[in-house]
C-alpha cells in the first residue's frame, strides 16, 4: 500500500504553507447562533437574570455564586510597584540581578517580583545579544561584498 504524499493530503506547498485557495479548514467557518435565536435571547435575558437573582435570595447557592461573580469577578493577581534605584543605573547585568537579589533579601521586593524582573533581565540580555549578532553579520556581509567587488 503506498502512502500518500503528507503535501498533496494537506494542501501545502513544500515549505509548509498553505496553497492559494487551501486554507486547511476544509469544514469552513463553524456555524453561529441564527439570527433568531440571538434575537430570542436577548429578549429573554432580563427574565433570565430576574429569576437567578429571586434563586439566589431563596438560598439557592449556584445561583447566588454565578450572581457574585458577574458583580464581583475574582481579583487578577497583581504585584505592587517595586522601586530599586539601582536598576536604574547604568551597570552590568549581573550587577542589575545582584541588586534584585539585595532587595529581596532586605525585604524590599517580594520574591515572586524579584524573579519575574531577574526573568525580565535574561530576556533583555537575550534581545541584546541578537541585536550584537545582527551587527556583526551586516558587518561581515559589507565586508564581504566590498571584497567581492574589488
């Protein structure tokens, strides 16, 4: 039995794309709510959410819960401001996280923060190396190119 080419199967072309015409959603668009039925519910939601409130305040706890949380959604996590002024200066990276370090261990910078910005500095010193390789290939390539043409 002969297997069948993986391309021709999902419509793309040798380098992995898509051909023109073949987006490899071969079902299309999943179906929405019609129109009326859209139309139904929103004539229906004042009723809808009068009768969840008369459920929570007859004791229903489900519903009580589902009110709660469309008043009162849960509080997304957030890390108050830290200031560490040495960051601010310039110095070397391993400097920057000795600082973080310094701060957490003197308490002013909860450890949690303090490893989100060390995180933060390795992503940087990450970008900044691409930036440095970028710059030595442009480098490389005019030198190559001005070699090419003398």
């Amino acid at each position: 039995m002969a297997v069948p080419d993986k391309q021709a199967v999902t419509g793309r072309e040798p380098n992995g794309r898509f051909k023109l015409g073949c987006s490899g959603n071969l079902k299309g668009r999943p179906a929405s709510i019609p129109v009326e039925l859209k139309a139904q519910l929103s004539d229906a939601a004042p009723a809808v959410i009068e009768r969840i409130i008369d459920a929570a305040l007859n004791g229903d706890m489900t519903a009580a819960k589902l009110v709660v949380e469309r008043i009162a959604p849960p509080h997304k996590a957030s890390a108050a401001p830290v200031h560490i002024p040495s960051l601010s200066l310039p110095s070397s990276m391993s400097d920057k996280a000795s600082a973080i370090l310094s701060a957490i261990g003197n308490g002013e910078c909860p450890p949690d923060t303090g490893a989100t910005l060390i995180q933060a500095l390795i992503d940087s010193m990450r970008l900044s190396e691409i930036d440095d390789i970028e710059q030595r290939l442009q480098a490389l390539e005019a030198k190559k190119s001005e070699a090419g043409n003398s």
